[in-house]
C-alpha cells in the first residue's frame, strides 16, 4: 500500500462569485522514505497542492490518504516549510526550533534535537533572532524545526531558491545529510531541475491552469526531466 495517496484531488479558489480553478484531477502515489520533486512552470498549483496537503486549505473535491488512513493536521505530524521560513520574529532560533513541542506536538528527545541542531551547525546561533540571522542560517533554523516534530510528512516550498549559489549549495547537502539520518517522506516545490535530480527520485511536472500532473518520473536524469519540463512551459503557454 502506498505511503501517500492522493486521488482526483481538485482545488477552486472562491471569491464572492468568482471561481478561479487551481488544481485538476491530481492524482499520485508515494512510497515511504522517498523524496518527491514538485516542478514545473510558475502558476501551475504546486504551493497550493502543499498547502492542501498540510491543511492550511481545504480542496474542492477527491481525497488524501497518509498511512493508510484520511490525512489529518491533527493526527498526523505535517511539517512545511514555506519559502519565507515562517519563524516569529519575536522568539529566539531555539525558541522557534521548540514552537511545535510549545504548541503540544509530537517531538524528538532533547538528544535527538541537539544532534539535529549541531548537524546544521546552528548551536551558536540558538539565542539570537530571525533579523539577526542570514536567509541560509533562517532556512537552517526552519529545517531544524521541522525535523524536530518527528513528521509523518515533510513538505518543502523552494526552500533554497533565495540564497546565493555558495549558501544554496551548502545548505542542499545540509539537508540531504540530515534527511539520509532522518528519512522522512518528503515533497519538495523547485523550479530548479538540477536540484531536484540531486535531491529526489521522484518528480511531478504540473503544468497548465489548472494545473494537472503532465509527468511522472522515478529514477530520472536531469536530461530527461529538462526536456519534460520544456513541454510542460510549452503546454502552458510559456517559452521554455
């Protein structure tokens, strides 16, 4: 049985009279453990179908199963990391890194957690706040937070497309190492497909408004998924 399942899931933004279709027929499954890249062109739905998958909005019809069972915020451990990182200026990095814990979520031992933080290399870093800390030391914070809540789910919303190349870089193979010690079943949005072949074995190219799965690859080549996401910006009215 699947991981992840998600079937005919479609998502309508309502305003007053206005319906704007989002996401058509999305259907998907995903085996535990893996690392799925979400790419294609701008528009296509992806940060919204992550924002179903953790509960922030409901979908307009289908249906979502995570471990067999109906996916629920409040019974299973979503973490998602959006591209702005979400921490509260107001609290510390490791007061931030705690929010779930503070809120009454599911979290990893005290060990556990001061491994996560030292395997980012943020122990220097836990008193100050989220202004006195660069975007790639923010997204590290972010990434120790949500490891820490022990995820069923880890959704990942281009978590490095605001850093420079150097920070970019450093802050992929971060990751990688903690999540090859944490193996947590994983969506990661990315425009990028260098990035997403380092760092998934499997990929979605949504496309079109709404947006709808034009391919699905596992165990893919950079090449291969260039030349689908060419087709995909093609499809959807853009210039590869």
């Amino acid at each position: 049985m699947p991981y992840l399942e998600i079937n005919a899931l479609s998502l309508d933004y309502i305003s007053g009279k206005q319906i704007t279709p989002a996401l058509r027929d999305i259907s998907f499954s995903l085996e535990q453990g893996l690392i799925c890249a979400l790419t294609g062109p701008s528009g296509g739905g992806k940060s919204s179908l992550l924002n179903v998958l953790s509960g922030v909005i409901q979908p307009t019809s289908g249906s979502i199963t995570l471990a067999g069972e109906p996916i629920n915020p409040k019974r299973h451990q979503i973490a998602l990391v959006p591209q702005s990182y979400g921490l509260l200026p107001w609290k510390t990095a490791y007061e931030n890194i705690l929010l779930p814990e503070t809120l009454g979520r599911r979290s990893v031992s005290r060990e556990t957690r001061l491994e996560i933080i030292e395997s980012l290399g943020l122990q220097d870093l836990l008193q100050r706040y989220p202004h006195e800390l660069s975007g790639g030391q923010c997204q590290r914070v972010a990434l120790a937070r949500a490891f820490g809540m022990q995820p069923d789910l880890l959704l990942l919303d281009e978590p490095f497309s605001a850093l420079d190349v150097v920070t970019c870089e450093r802050s992929r193979q971060l990751f990688l190492d903690l999540w090859q010690h944490y193996p947590t079943t994983t969506l990661l949005v990315t425009h990028n497909p260098a990035e997403a072949a380092a760092l998934s074995s499997r990929a979605l190219v949504i496309g079109g408004k709404p947006g709808r799965i034009l391919c699905n690859l596992s165990d893919y080549e950079e090449s291969e998924l260039r030349q689908q996401l060419s087709k995909a910006y093609t499809y959807s009215g853009y210039e590869a």
